[in-house]
C-alpha cells in the first residue's frame, strides 16, 4: 500500500513537469504479477495507480511513460509476461480503447545483470528523463553499499527498496549478510528490536557524502502474526517534493511518528488510559529544535527550515506551522519573501 500510494503521489508530479521528455518506471524484482490469491502484485499496482482516478493519466498523458518489469525466475517472469498482457487486454477492453498509451516489456535477468546494462544506465544518467525505481529485493542481499551509492548518483531519479531488517541484525556476524551490509557500523546492542530498521537506514544515510543535497527516509514494518520480525522501506530522492510527498503517506499511515505500522517510540497506544493525541514526542523534539534555531538566527529562511524538518522525518508544514506561531507571538518577523529573523520588540 505504501509504495503504491508514493508511486501514486510521485506520477504526477513528474507527469505535469515541463523538465521531464520521458518518465521511466522500474520494478527489477516484479514476481509474477498476482499472488496465489489472485492479488495484484507490484507490476499491476503501478499500472493501475498509473492510470489515475477515471484515467485521468492516461487520458491527458502528454509524455512518454516507459515500464520495464524484471523477475530473475524463468518461471515466475512468464506468469509475470502473461498477467501483465491480460491486464493491459482487459483494461482495454472494459474503457473500449485500441492501445495503451503506456509502453512495457517484461525482462527475465539477475538483477546484477540488468542494473549494469549499459542501456539502462544512460537512461538513469539523463536528466532529461524521470525516473522511478522499485527494488522488491529478496531479504536485503541485493541493495549493498555500492548499488545505493549508485543510486543516489543518478539524476532525477527517486527509488524506495524494500530490506528484511531483522535478519541483519540475526545474523549479523555471519559472512553473508557482512559481505553486504557492514553491521560494524551498527550498535545493535543498544537498540530496540523496533527500532532496528531505524538504524539500518540511518546506516543508509551516512553513506551519503555530506556535501551531497539528498533526502532519504524510511517506513518499519511488523507482522502482526510474527511481532519479533521487522522489515521495513527506505525511499530516497534529491528532491525535496519527492520526499514530501513521501512523508505525506509516511505520515498518513502512522500519525505519530510518520516511520512505522506500530508504535515505535512506545507512545500511550490509542484508547489506553494516557493517550493524548496532542503529546507527539517526535514532532514536539523537531518543533523545539526548529524553534531555537530560527530564534538563533541558524534558520532564517524557509527554504533552510523546511529542508530541516524533511531531514528530521517531519512534514515541512510543521516548520511553517511554527513560524506562525512565533509571528503571532511577535517573537520573530518577515522581511522579504522567505527570511526571517528574531524581532526587537
């Protein structure tokens, strides 16, 4: 649901941009399109988000929009071939049309083998052309340090990857999760279980060179059945809209902390006795922090503030929210468009 409700808010946006000559959508671990329950997987949810309410993409596309479907499994790839044909038939069919607009192939390599081809690689290096990446890995032995360093290099281009976190800090010290994540780099010892994928994207997030203007944050994931075992998304963009409409659904899905489909940081539970749905921990430590800073002079613009509180998980209408608050107290005022700066009176 929460990748399929980015890739919906990601669409638009980069469908309505007169930047973009081109939108190219990547699912390199796509499966074989439908489960044995018959529910759609990943390749169908991005086409049908890609259609819009009432089609109202598809409609009014102007731009070329490309997917490219990968599934390593012979297999699985030919169901995957074959469900996607039926989709796009019936799609036709039930809106009484002769072609879809949307271009597709369905690929049948190792995901090493197809992140490496040359041809996709020019596609990820133009920036004349919009980019969206899945990586549905299988447990976490595909996205290393190296294919993430490539991914944050590429311009224009947003990706979200799923990782098993649980099983790195399991196996930790076993050579098959070391040769792809250093968990040196990791204090598990001193984190919660639930906070683990925390910490493995912030392992993530280091990796990005400091000088380097790029957004990343992430979404824990526990199954109800099996509460020891966590996964979780990590979603990526050098934009700061990407990442807000990110932290939208973020914060849509878990709204007091916007980074789990549980109670991460052991708030009062909905309907116990000390609940209070104004006492948010996280956004009252980042809105504290947002306020001495700008009363400090350290944030004096918006631009600055608002990048502050995407990089701190946060909404950027929690720091515009703040601002107002402390223009009405007249502890600050604006002067031009976007600066501020602590009032005299």
């Amino acid at each position: 649901n929460i990748f399929g409700e980015c890739f919906e808010e990601w669409l638009p946006v980069f469908l309505h941009s007169p930047w973009f000559k081109k939108l190219y959508i990547f699912d390199f671990f796509a499966g074989s399109g439908k489960d044995l329950e018959n529910t759609s997987g990943s390749p169908l949810v991005l086409l049908d988000k890609a259609k819009g309410n009432n089609r109202k993409y598809c409609i009014n596309a102007k731009k070329e929009i490309k997917f490219l479907f990968n599934e390593g499994k012979q297999k699985k790839s030919e169901e995957l071939r074959q469900n996607v044909a039926e989709y796009i038939e019936k799609c036709k069919q039930a809106n009484n049309c002769d072609n879809c607009i949307y271009q597709y192939r369905v690929e049948n390599y190792s995901f090493q083998e197809i992140f490496s081809n040359v041809s996709l690689i020019n596609i990820f290096n133009n920036k004349e052309f919009g980019k969206f990446i899945l990586l549905d890995q299988y447990g976490f032995s595909q996205i290393d340090e190296q294919i993430f360093r490539k991914l944050i290099s590429y311009p224009r281009t947003d990706f979200i990857f799923f990782i098993s976190t649980s099983f790195i800090s399991r196996f930790r010290e076993h050579p098959n999760t070391t040769k792809y994540i250093d968990t040196s780099k990791i204090n598990f010892d001193e984190i919660r279980p639930n906070e683990i994928h925390r910490a493995v994207a912030n392992y993530f997030r280091d990796l990005i060179p400091e000088d380097k203007d790029y957004y990343l944050h992430h979404f824990s994931i526990r199954k109800e059945e099996k509460k020891g075992n966590y996964y979780g998304l990590i979603f990526g963009t050098g934009h700061t809209l990407g990442m807000e409409k990110f932290l939208k659904v973020c914060w849509t899905h878990d709204p007091f902390s916007g980074e789990a489909n549980y109670n991460i940081d052991n708030n009062f539970d909905e309907g116990t006795l000390f609940f209070d749905p104004e006492n948010n921990v996280k956004k009252n430590i980042v809105s504290n922090d947002i306020k001495q800073l700008i009363l400090s002079g350290k944030i004096s613009d918006n631009t600055t503030g608002m990048k502050y509180a995407i990089n701190k998980g946060c909404e950027p209408k929690l720091f515009t929210e703040i601002v107002k608050k402390l223009e009405m107290e007249k502890q600050i005022e604006c002067y031009g468009d976007v600066n501020y700066k602590s009032s005299d009176i």
